[in-house]
C-alpha cells in the first residue's frame, strides 16, 4: 500500500481510495486523479481488508475506485461489504468483465460508476471527472442502464424525482438517497410522497412491488 499524504492545510481536500491489486494500473489512476482533481488526497490499498480498515479508522473518503478482483475478494462481495459498512462513500467499479450482466448488477450493487479497464486514457479521466463531480459513469453501451424506467409513472416526473426513483430502485434508504443526490431527508420525503401518489401506493415496497408486476393497485 502507499498512502499519498495530504498536508495539515489541505484537510478539506476530497479524499479518495484506489483499491486495486494491479500497482501500474493503480498507479495510472493515482496520475490521472491529480489531473482532474488537482489536490486530491489519494490513498492506495491492494485487497478489500485494507481499504475497509483504511475506512473504518477513517470515514471521509469521498470515492473509492474498486477493483472487482481483488485478492481477498472475488465478483461482486468486495462491492456489497462496502456499499452494507460504508453506504455514505461513493464506489466506481473498475474492471476487466465488461459484459452488460456484470455492468448492470454492479449498479444494482449500488455502485454509481462501472469503468472498463480497456478504456483509454482520456476516457478514464473524462470518468473520474464526472464520478468527482457528482455524477454517474458508464461505456456508451450500457448507458441505457442509468436510468431506471418506471412506466407507471409515465412522463410526468421532474428530474429530481427521477433521480430519487432510481435511488429506490437501488435500496437506498432516504438518508443515503439525501447524501448521494445532495439534498435533505425532508426534501427526499417529499419527492417520495409524490411519486407514491402517481404510482397509487403508499409505501416504497408497494412502489417497487408495482413496478415489478408483482401486485395490482
């Protein structure tokens, strides 16, 4: 592991956790972060039980970059210890399975970003920036799959009630719905209660229940 340490005056500097078993791949995604996000605090970790450590002595890491293999975890186990210990940290998914399968059940996983490791270099950066910046990051053929579809719901959701149901639709609970989308429980309450009522339910599990085919209103 090499830990890049942030000076005392940059404490409010973004940190972020490459956890990648692979040190020029590793090292490649250290450079590029300090391009994009010039300051940035990196840490490097190369298993699972290294960056869970890292986070649970310190939970103010803003990104962590996983590597869905690492050595101490294999598939999908490395996401979901994350996402279950740390669901306030923000995951972007780097990986050599690039199939549509993996991509989508990463972000059903939670994660908010799934990064091939074929991309080129300047992609790669184009992903981190839009990871860093709030957003989410996907290959071009898989970008059907950002948007969860609800068409019970017709057109008649606003975008911020959209992002909200797609939050649902990922297991979010309302505190970390209000941490990933930047807003308030209250307001995340609020988007809620008008979706419920264009969907006929009164609850999030009737919500999803409905969606799904599996009740009828």
């Amino acid at each position: 592991m090499t830990d890049h340490e942030r000076p005392a005056a940059s404490r409010a500097d973004l940190r972020v956790i490459v956890a990648d078993d692979h040190p020029l791949f590793r090292q490649a995604l250290v450079v590029i972060l300090g391009r994009v996000a010039p300051g940035v605090w990196v840490e490097e970790h190369g298993t699972l039980g290294a960056t869970l450590q890292a986070l649970d002595e310190d939970t103010r890491a803003g990104l962590i970059v996983l590597d869905l293999r690492l050595p101490d975890t294999d598939g999908f186990e490395g996401l979901v210890a994350l996402r279950g210990r740390h669901p306030e940290t923000a995951v972007a998914v780097v990986s050599a399975d690039e199939d549509l399968a993996t991509i989508r059940h990463a972000l059903d996983c939670g994660a908010i970003a799934f990064i091939p490791k074929s991309t080129g270099l300047k992609q790669l950066g184009e992903a981190l920036a839009a990871v860093l910046a709030g957003g989410r990051w996907v290959p071009a053929q898989a970008e059907p799959y950002l948007t969860t579809v609800c068409p019970e719901a017709g057109h008649g959701l606003s975008p911020a009630q959209a992002r909200v149901w797609s939050c649902l639709q990922r297991g979010l609970m309302n505190k970390q719905i209000a941490f990933e989308l930047g807003i308030t429980e209250a307001t995340v309450k609020s988007h809620l209660t008008g979706l419920f009522r264009r969907l006929g339910v009164h609850s999030r599990t009737q919500a999803l229940l409905v969606t799904r085919g599996m009740v009828d209103r």
